[in-house]
C-alpha cells in the first residue's frame, strides 16, 4: 500500500497543500512549528479517522475556517482509491472513492500506518488503559473478529456492571451475561494472546540488529483472564462473584489486561535507560509493521516523527537501511540526516503550512 498524493485544505496550519509522495523515503524537513506533525497527522486521520495527539476533532480545523478536508490517493495491490475526511465543526464525514462511509469500522483499514515519535517513552509509565488501548487499535485495524468480540465484551461489561450496582442483584440474569461474556472475553484473549506472541518473534531481533546489542527482550502479557476457553473464564468468574457482588463491579477480566516489556525476565521499566527505551518501543513498532503486513497482506505506511535526531548516527544508519526498501516511510526532521545521499529518498521542506519539493543538489543553494 503506497500513498501517492496527499491534499490538504484548512487542516492546522495548511490552507492548502498537495503533495506527491514517493515509494520509498519521503522526508519532511522544517524548522519547529512549521507544521511536520501536522502533516503526519492529517495521515493518521486517513488511516484511523482520529488524531494521535488529541481527542477533539475540531481542534485540527484551521484556525478562522469551518471545515478541513484531507484527501489521499493511494495504490492497493495495483487499484488506484481515494479517501477523503471532512471536519465540520459538527462532526466529520468519510469518504472512500467519492462515496460516503457510513461506518468508522468500514473506513478503518484501508490506510495502516505505524507512527513513533519521541512521546512514545510514555507507553513504559502510562496506565494499563492506555496500553491496553494501543494494542486494540493496532488490532482492531486488522481484524473485524477482534473487533466484534471486544465490541461484544464491553457491551456485556457495562449491563453486568449495572446489574451489579442494583439493590438486590438477580444472580439469574447475571449468569446469562456471564455466559455471553466468557464467549466474546476467550475470542480478545485468543488474538491478543496471538499478537503478542507473534511481536515476541520479532522484537529482539529488530532490537539486535538496530543496537547490535544482545538481547531477550519479550514482551509478558498479564491477564488474569489466561485462558481461551470459555468454559474455564466462566469457573474464574464464578469464583470472584462473591468479591463481585462486594465490590459491585466486575473485578477480573480482559478489560483488566496489561502488556510489561521484560529482558531477562526483569521489567525494563525500572532497569532501562531512556535511551534502551526508546530502541524497545522503537523495535516494537517495527514489528508492529511485519504484524500488520501478516495478517492483512498489505504493507503499511511507516511514519516517524522527529526521531532521528534521538538516535545515534550508527542507529540511524540501520534503522534507515532496516526499512526504506521495503516500506513507505514518511520521516519529520530539521535537518535533512548527512548519510541521507547514498539512499534514494525524495525531500519536502515545510515552511508556515507551506510544502516545497526539494530537488537533487537545491539543499546546497539553500
Ligand atoms: N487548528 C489550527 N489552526 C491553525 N494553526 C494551527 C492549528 N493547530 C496547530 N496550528 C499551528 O501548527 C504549528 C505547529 O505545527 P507542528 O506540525 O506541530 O510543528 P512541527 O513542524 O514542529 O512538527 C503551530 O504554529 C501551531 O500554531
Ligand atoms: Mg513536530
């Protein structure tokens, strides 16, 4: 999957831009605040229909305008499609090849992205929400069945909860959502259980060959659930009920799940320099690419963001080397890296919302 044009109207602080991106390295060059993130974003918003950085839509409209439109172009297994999002002050509207689409979970998945950027240390000290919200985004844009059972699990959770905080709890009506709930709770466990032993394959090895640094890093996944069988996740409910019923809440299960990145069996969160840190979830991310690549056969866009002057040269050189050939990669930086020449790239310079293409040698002129 190659996303060939990208348009902007009054999104952030571009009233209007167009730009045609290459294959293999693209590299948006800028000094702060000129608009490098925003331009990644806008692409985020393709592929997930929402920010990385903030939860209100409105926020991306440009400023004094009514309404932002992103468009996209891209190549899927040789078809040319388009998609567009439009915010409106009241909400937003999808579009795929001059269509509306009715539903988010439809528009999901035409684009993947991998985006790392420099806030990504945070996955180490956030909440278990928050990871836990990172894993169901990445693999609820690769599979529906995932994202049913886990559509169906909260459902669930939320009338079992609201059963559990009436005056006198009707254990009957609790034990058919139990029942229903133990079927959508071992489907999550089963492909989350899946994913990360499929990331378990790859995160050292992407981790050794950036830092050349032995390693076992593996990532644990702790779930008091740990069972894809319904049966059994019934008889673990059943045996907390009584805490349930207490607590008037439902104390275990999938929604309680949480990932921790080990090396030699010992949490890196406490032991890890940042900058070990920054290579984990780095690797991480890279994986995230051959997991997505897997399970929908299409290669996803890789987007970094400001990361390259986080790393040292040597890194930069194999992280570089790791992925411009065989991914579209859209990288943000201040300065164009000086070992960029032996590679084939294309440079885009941002200026106040403004995207010029740079071509070979013009750097020199600048
Ligand atoms: N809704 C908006 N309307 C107009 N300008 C915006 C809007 N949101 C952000 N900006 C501007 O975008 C700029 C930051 O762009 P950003 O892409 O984060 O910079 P960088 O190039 O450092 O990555 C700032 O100048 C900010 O004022
Ligand atoms: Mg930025």
């Amino acid at each position: 999957m190659i996303i060939q044009n990208l348009q902007l109207k009054n999104f952030r602080n571009y009233s209007e831009c167009s730009i045609d991106l290459c294959e293999g390295l693209n590299l948006l060059t800028g000094r702060n605040a000129q608009g490098k993130t925003n331009l990644l974003e806008s692409i985020v918003v393709l592929s997930t229909t929402r920010s990385h950085r903030i939860a209100e839509d409105q926020k991306m409209i440009r400023n004094q305008s009514d309404f932002s439109i992103l468009t996209c172009i891209y190549n899927s297994e040789g078809n040319q499609h388009n998609l567009k999002v439009i915010l409106h002050r009241k909400g937003k509207t999808l579009m795929k090849d001059g269509y509306p689409v009715m539903k988010t979970s439809d528009f999901i998945g035409e684009i993947h992205t991998v985006l790392f950027t420099p806030d990504d240390l945070r996955i180490f000290t956030d909440s278990p929400k928050e990871r836990r919200k990172l894993i169901n985004q990445v693999i609820t844009g690769v599979s529906k069945s995932y994202m049913n059972a886990l559509g169906k699990y909260q459902t669930l959770l939320k009338e079992r909860n609201i059963l559990l905080k009436n005056e006198r709890v009707d254990e009957s009506l609790l034990l058919v959502v139990d029942d229903q709930m133990a079927v959508a709770e071992a489907a999550v466990y089963q492909i989350r259980k899946e994913f990360i032993d499929f990331i378990n394959t790859w995160i050292g090895k992407i981790y050794e060959r950036l830092s050349d640094e032995k390693t076992d890093l593996k990532i644990r996944y702790m779930s008091q659930s740990d069972s894809s069988d319904p049966a059994v996740l019934m008889q673990k409910r059943k045996a907390v009920l009584k805490r349930d019923l207490e607590f008037r809440v439902t104390t275990t299960g999938i929604h309680k799940d949480d990932i921790i990145f080990e090396k030699g069996g010992v949490n890196m969160i406490d032991t890890a320099s940042q900058g070990q840190k920054r290579m984990v979830i780095l690797s991480f991310r890279l994986a995230l690419l051959l997991y997505i690549k897997e399970k929908t056969g299409k290669k996803p866009v890789l987007l970094l963001d400001d990361v390259l002057s986080e790393l040292d040269h040597i890194r930069q050189v194999r992280l570089l080397n790791m992925v411009a050939e065989k991914y579209q990669c859209i990288i943000t930086a201040t300065e164009l890296p000086p070992f960029i020449r032996n590679l084939k790239y294309r440079q885009f310079h941002i200026e106040d919302g403004m995207v010029k293409e740079i071509r070979e040698g013009e750097n020199e002129r600048r």
